[in-house]
C-alpha cells in the first residue's frame, strides 16, 4: 500500500474526536471520569467512521490494490476506538484505578509486562470465539494510556492491524507477539 493511501487512512481514522456516550462498561466509566479532565487528551472513532474508512479503503479508486482492500475489509470490523492519555502525570495510579474499575472475569490476559518504572498490560474479551474487545492500559512515572478497541475480530486480525496500520497502541500489541 502506498504512503498516500496510508496517510489518508490515518487521517480520516484520527479525524473525529468527541465524547463518549454514556454506557454501563467498566472502561467507558472510567474513560468518562477523565473526559473533562485537561490533563489527558481523549480520542472516539466511531463505528460510522470506521466504516467509512473500510469502505474508503476498498472503494473502486484502490480495488486494484489488493492490500488496500483487505486493509479495508479488517477496518470496517473495527466497532469503535477509545483513546485516553495523558503525558507528565503519575501514570501508575491511574494504571491501578483502571485496573480495579474491569471486571477481571470479562477479560483474558494477553501480555503483562511490569518493571519498576511501567506496567503495561493487553487484555481481550470473547464472545463466541471472536474478540469483542482489545484493551490496552499502560501506566508509567511520566504517562497514561488507555486504549479500548470494539469490534470482532480473530486474532489473526489483531495481528494484520498491529502489523499493517498506526493505530495507537497497536506498537505495543506487534513488540508483544
């Protein structure tokens, strides 16, 4: 896929930055506690968006790129992405709250990786065989991250957007493989 192509994708990924609506799951609470908070910078892609992106990816004007189409395809099975972060902030607290705020038995662990100094964690939630939801949460001395990504994927699929596309966080998920 060509740089042009790719940098119009992250574009139109990045382009919508709103709220989030307000729902009974663990992770939008916790993301919605820190929504007016100007510490953290907040990022919604929405399903709609990221249909379109899909639908963008294997339109006729890049059919004849193969990649591309697939790419595509991949995306239009993301259901929505939820981004917090917040940079010169004691990260691992919040790494702590977020963690007691999941209901563990909800999610499976991915990868853990803990120091002295960060705790980074992946974690998916099944239905039926198909991941619901990959989670990021990462906490260090000088930084936060969450990342909540829906959609149905297989694994495989997570690896291909680890792989193929700049979906923050997804760094993290492909050094873990």
């Amino acid at each position: 896929m060509n740089m042009m192509k790719r940098s119009v994708l992250m574009l139109l990924l990045f382009l919508i930055v709103s709220g989030v609506k307000a729902q009974d799951d663990a992770i939008v609470k916790f993301f919605s506690k820190y929504m007016d908070d100007d510490r953290f910078s907040r990022v919604y892609i929405s399903p709609k968006m990221m249909q379109m992106a899909g639908g963008f990816l294997k339109s006729n004007e890049v059919k004849s790129d193969k990649e591309a189409a697939d790419l595509g395809e991949l995306i239009a099975k993301i259901r929505g992405i939820r981004i917090l972060t917040a940079d010169k902030v004691n990260g691992k607290p919040l790494y702590n709250e977020a963690m007691s705020t999941l209901t563990k038995n909800m999610y499976e662990e991915l990868m853990d990786v803990q120091d002295k100094d960060s705790s980074v964690k992946f974690m998916v939630r099944e239905e039926g065989g198909r991941v619901r939801e990959l989670l990021m949460i990462t906490g260090s001395k000088d930084n936060f991250t969450l990342l909540s990504m829906l959609g149905n994927f297989t694994y495989q699929d997570l690896n291909i957007l680890a792989d193929k596309t700049n979906i923050p966080g997804m760094e993290n998920y492909k050094g873990g493989k």
